[in-house]
C-alpha cells in the first residue's frame, strides 16, 4: 500500500496492518492517529517500517494499545531497524517534531517500547497513558523534559498508585499531572 499525500495534515488510520509499506509520502502531516490491529492470524509480522518512518513528522501522535502491541513485536522482531552486519538494529526514527503523545497499553510487555519512545521524542512536552494497571515498572521511564502527564483509565488500585508514583518521581520537568478515572 502506498500512502502519497504530501498535503495531509491528518490522519485516522484504522485497519489491520499490511505487510509493508512502500512509500509513505506524508511531509505535512501534523497529528495521526493509530489503531493498527496485529491478528494472531497472520503469516508473519508486517513490515511497518515505512509507515512509521512516514509519519515520524507529527506534532501530536496517538497509540492505540493495539497498535503500541503491533509496534512493540516490529520492534522486537527486527522490522523496525535497519541491517548492520547481519545484525539487526531496533531503531526508531527521531520524532524531531512530536510534542504529544497518547500511548495505551494492556499488557505487562508492549511498555517496554514507551521508553524508547520518549527517548526518540527530544521536544515531548505532553504524555496520556492508558492502561496503567498492566506497567510493570521493570524499565527505567525518564520523563525527560515531559511536563504534562496524564492517565487515562486509572482505577485507583494499589498497584496502580505504585506505577504512577514511578512515574511521577522519576521526572525532573513534570509541572502538571491529570488522572482521570474509570467510571
């Protein structure tokens, strides 16, 4: 599938993945929305390399937990990274331009990859996570110079409150944090 639309300023991209993506023309996109669903079903994990590349313009990025799950196993596998000596290497592209970001989760693994995000993100200023129940805490998460968190889904659990304390202690630029609960 090829995506060329240069003067693109939004995107909504809903679907299950293809299995590559061979040119992404989006240069003026601005915010994307992402709910890529990876099926159990499907002969290999997808190549999504240059949908990912193609979309590293944006200034507001949202991350479906299906699609942080799809990026997380591209990463993990390889497909995400470029061939340095039959070696392998899981390398995000820089978001020079993001300043938002929305990131969902629902399992213990995929937030291994909000990290690396983060750290590929040098003007991240504004964080929503979702599905803090299933944060396992076992990464260092440096919020750098993030100075809005908020949470999504919080269901004021004890091990909840333990994750978010993580969160909030260990940045050093955070000013403002909203915590909006399950209802």
């Amino acid at each position: 599938m090829s995506l060329d639309a240069p003067n693109l300023l939004f995107l909504d991209y809903c679907h299950y993945p293809m299995s590559v993506y061979p040119h992404v023309n989006l240069a003026s996109l601005v915010e994307a929305r992402l709910d890529i669903q990876y099926s159990t079903n499907m002969d290999d994990v997808p190549d999504i390399t240059g949908l990912i590349v193609g979309i590293s313009n944006v200034k507001t990025l949202h991350l479906s937990p299906g699609s942080v799950d799809l990026i997380f196993r591209c990463v993990k596998y390889g497909l995400l990274g470029l061939k340095i000596n039959r070696k392998v290497g899981l390398l995000l592209p820089v978001f020079n331009n993001l300043v938002s970001l929305s990131f969902g989760s629902k399992n213990e693994t995929d937030w291994k990859l909000l990290p690396y995000l983060i750290e590929q993100s040098p003007k991240l200023e504004s964080l929503t996570i979702q599905g803090l129940d299933s944060y396992t805490c076992d990464s260092t998460m440096h919020l750098f110079q993030v100075k809005v968190l908020r949470v999504l889904g919080y269901g004021g659990t004890a091990k909840e409150s333990e994750h978010l304390k993580k969160f909030i202690g260990e940045s050093e630029c955070l000013e403002v944090v909203l915590v909006d609960d399950v209802m």
